[in-house]
C-alpha cells in the first residue's frame, strides 16, 4: 500500500509503511467465530428444507440439474459436453447429487459446498487486513452473496440458482482485491495469503472465463507491486503447478477455450446502450465510492491507491456488461471496503485529521447494507416457501423435490405454467416408449428429461443451445457434433428457441433420424440405422 509520511520533530520527507503501525493494546477480536456462525446459519437455511424452490429462470436451473447427472454419469465437462462456463459449475452440483442422492439438493447443496469451502479465504484475508468494524459487515455481504438463491440486482421474490456462477466470481474476486492491502501488524503470513489468493484465483478461472481474467490481472499487478509481491510471486507459482495438474485429470482446456471463443462470437460484443444504462444502476455505488477517493484524497492517499480504485472499477463494469444481471459491480465495494481501511488507518498516523477515519466504516456500512438485507431476504424466503404448501413439484419423476411457488409477480408465471406443461408433456412422451429411451437430445434451449427420468446422457452436445448468446446463425456447433452423441433428439413444437435450431439442425434430423411419436408439445426423433441414413 502507499506509504505515509511520519510526523514528528525530524520526521520531514520520511516514509512510514502502514503495516508497520502498532496497534495499542492487545489485537483485535478476530472475525472467525461470527464469520464461521453466518456461514452455518447459510448453510442450514440451503440444506434443511431438502427442497429448491423456484420463481424464474426454470430453464436455466435445467441446465445444471442435466450438468449434475452427467457428472454423476462420469461425464466431463467440455471433454463429453460443451460449455462457455468453467467445470466447478457442473462439478460442484455433481459432488453434490451424489453426496445426496437428491435433485431437490444438488443446487442448494453445491451452494454450501462453496460457502464452506470459501470461509478460510475469507477469514484469513479479511481478519487479517481489515478492522473489525469493516471486516464484519464485509464478510456477511460476501457470504450472503454467495448463498442468496436470486440473480444479483432482481428482486427478493425471484427466486432460483440461475447464474449462481456470476455471485460466486464477483466474491472470489472481491476477496482477492483486499490483498491490495497489507497485512495488520502482526498478522502477516505470506504462504498463508499466497494460498488464499491463488485458490480464489482458480476458482474465478474455472467457474467464469471473465472473472478469472480480471483475478489473474491483479495478480500480475500485485507480482511486480513492492507490498504484494511477497504473496503474489508464490501464488502464481500454485496457479501455474495447480492448473497443470487440473489439465492431466480433466484434459478440457483446450476444448473449453474453443468454447469461449465460439460464444465470444456471438454474444462478446458490448451495446452503448447497454454501458449507458450500466452507468445510470450504479450512479448510487460510484457516488459512494467516490466519497472515499475523496476522503483518501484529504488523508494522503498516494498514486496507487487511485489506480487501484480505477482497477476495480473499469474490471467490475467489463465484467457486469458480460453479465446477464442488472445491478451488481461488487468490486467497487470491494473497493471502498480497502478505501476504508486505508482511512482507519491513516487516522493512525494523522490524528489530527480525525473524521475521515473515523466515519469510513459507517459509511461502508451504508454501502453494503441494502444488499445484506436483500440477499437474507431472499435466502429466507427461499428456506420458507421450498416447505411451504406453494411448493408445486416440476413434472419429472426425480424432480419431486424441484419446484415452483407462485409469489406475486415475482418472475413470469405464465410463462412457467406453459414451459411446466411442455416438460410434462416430453416426460410422459418418452416414458410411452419401449424400452425407455437413453442418450436424448433436447432441440431447445435445456435438456431437462436426462436428469428428470433418469436416462443415460448424450455424448458431445452443449449444456445449453441460448440463441444470440452462445450460438447464431454464422456461430453453431456442427450437426455431427450436436446430434452426433444422441440416439434420441426430443423436437419441441413450442419452446425458448426453436425455430432458428430447426432452421439449423432440420435437414440433419430428416436424414438420420426417423420421427417416433408426436404430442402436443414434442415430436420425437430415432435415430436411424446406419444403412438406412446413408441412403
């Protein structure tokens, strides 16, 4: 962090450090105990209504629930499917589907997963950069973001997992930016802080491409930055053996960047309408965090400081305009987290300058509480209507413990009653036939019949077809590549999207496969003999 000229009779134009300030008395209390508490209380609000309740997004939650079952079927993400999303978004509801056993928990149960395995990172980092009085709040809105079943910025009623993955990046990143700041006297540990980091920084790389760019940019700022290079240096050396190792068990890399490069085609663009109305959601966070670079500013903030605030900043607005969220840059709080500590601190040396520092925490508390009430809002209100008698159960076998509750005009309830009618429809076409049929294809936006009857999962298709967000008509996976792994492919008449996938994957549907039964909602498709589809 930037020094702070001393004061005192000869102390002109000497430099003191701010990790080197003593503090009187014994240490702060440690945040350990409270931060360990709400973790608990998270995880037992996610696990013990034994139910994932719904309001939006049923199709995106599909997703998922279908990655969990291959995973549990011994699939490998981007090795035996397709995703523009990293591994751990699959791998965490595998481990979870096959701790439990149930559909109900998978995406609850990856969630406490992560909230467990995030707590050490979160209390050696925060306990040992920041006051109490900062560290508290700051550990409860990053954990509460992690467990909240709602997409960042929507309200408290719309609730499910969709997009966990983009309130999961935005802590590992968070987190990593209060590395930004020295240790507290006393507190330093450097293997301790190099593991932190480049655990989080793993994380954000094989959870979201966008976030793990912007972890392993700060990371190589903080290589060649005096105060943070003696944690940044052995953390990179652990991402770089850690990755290697990753790459020998999993050996997905390469098809995962051609993943994301495919998507960036699509969808990599960002609108100035979109910028704009980015800007305008956050006037409030700017303005805020903009307090602070003034109060930095008044208490001898140097260079550093800025271009850190700058970094947080222009990161968190690339990455939210890559988001399908409407509010949430969470590195601008991450910012004024650091930027209050900073203050607290410089009290320490300019005490004559008193007030900055002193309403830094209460200021950040300000800041950080609306979204603490939001996210233990929705977390229970989740807790409460997955037992509740709103609870309706998806129309899929294994799903009895996934549905949907009706909570005003929380998500699109229209939408869902018709989207709920057609999975029922494909359900109880595919169990018509004898034997039942494996290895389906959904020509749609999810597959939900693999994991909702349990069927043996095809080889080779995409976690998910979303049209103009990771296919168009120029950037699509092959007919061979798509359809190749199937020896069903379920047609919807109805659907998200799909039409412009029947103007795509038709003609190859006619030729290979033969139609079996049609429905209201599905026509479905077997594939045909080899002899028979060469002809």
């Amino acid at each position: 962090m930037a020094d702070l000229r001393t004061t005192g009779p000869g102390a002109a134009g000497r430099i003191a450090p701010l990790s080197g300030i003593r503090a009187e008395g014994r240490l702060p209390a440690s945040i350990v105990v409270p931060a360990a508490a709400l973790t608990a209380v998270c995880m037992a609000a996610l696990l013990l209504p034994g139910r994932t309740a719904l309001t939006a997004y049923l199709n995106d939650v599909f997703i998922f629930l279908d990655g969990a079952w291959r995973v549990a079927e011994g699939q490998s993400p981007s090795r035996d499917f397709h995703s523009a999303l990293g591994p751990l978004n699959f791998a965490l509801p595998g481990l979870a589907l096959m701790l439990t056993g149930d559909f109900g928990l998978v995406m609850p149960g990856a969630t406490a997963i992560m909230l467990a395995a995030l707590l050490p990172a979160v209390v050696r980092i925060l306990d040992s950069r920041l006051q109490p009085g900062i560290a508290l709040p700051f550990a409860a809105f990053l954990i509460l973001i992690t467990a909240m079943p709602a997409n960042l910025g929507e309200s408290v009623g719309s609730l499910g997992f969709a997009m966990f993955y983009n309130r999961w990046g935005w802590v590992f990143l968070s987190l990593l930016l209060v590395l930004h700041l020295p240790p507290k006297p006393g507190r330093a540990a450097p293997a301790q802080d190099a593991a932190a980091a480049a655990g989080l920084i793993l994380a954000a790389v094989y959870t979201k491409a966008t976030f793990g760019v912007a972890s392993l940019a700060f990371l190589l700022l903080s290589v060649f930055d005096r105060q943070g290079r003696h944690w940044a240096r052995p953390a990179c050396a652990i991402v770089a053996a850690s990755a290697l190792v990753i790459e020998l068990v999993w050996g997905g890399s390469l098809a995962h960047i051609r993943d994301l490069q495919e998507t960036a085609r699509v969808s990599g663009g960002i609108s100035p309408d979109k910028a704009a109305g980015a800007v305008m959601r956050h006037m409030a966070d700017a303005v805020f965090l903009g307090l602070f670079a003034v109060g930095l500013m008044r208490s001898g903030g140097k260079l550093r400081d800025f271009v850190f605030l700058a970094f947080c900043t222009a990161a968190g607005f690339w990455i939210l305009l890559q988001n399908a969220q409407p509010w949430g840059i969470i590195t601008l709080h991450a910012a004024a987290a650091v930027a209050a500590e900073r203050l607290v601190r410089s009290e320490a040396v300019f005490p004559r300058r008193a007030g900055f520092g002193r309403g830094a925490p209460l200021l950040l508390a300000a800041m950080l509480l609306p979204t603490i009430l939001h996210a233990a809002g929705t977390l229970g209100l989740h807790a409460t209507m997955a037992r509740s008698d709103r609870f309706t159960p998806l129309p899929l076998p294994r799903f009895a413990h996934v549905g949907t509750v009706v909570l005003g005009r929380a998500g699109d309830p229209a939408f869902a009653d018709l989207y709920l009618r057609s999975v029922g429809d494909g359900a109880a076409l595919l169990a018509s036939v004898e034997p039942l049929p494996q290895r389906v294809t959904v020509l749609d936006f999810s597959n939900p019949f693999s994991a909702g009857l349990g069927l043996a999962p095809p080889y080779g298709d995409h976690a998910w077809l979303h049209w103009n967000r990771n296919l168009d008509a120029r950037h699509h996976p092959a007919p061979d590549a798509l359809l190749g792994g199937a020896d069903f492919v379920m047609e919807p008449k109805w659907g998200i999207n799909p039409e412009p996938l029947r103007a795509i994957y038709g003609a190859r549907l006619k030729r290979d496969f033969a139609t079996v039964r049609e429905t209201e909602f599905w026509i479905l498709h077997r594939r045909r003999p080899a002899s028979e589809a060469q002809r």
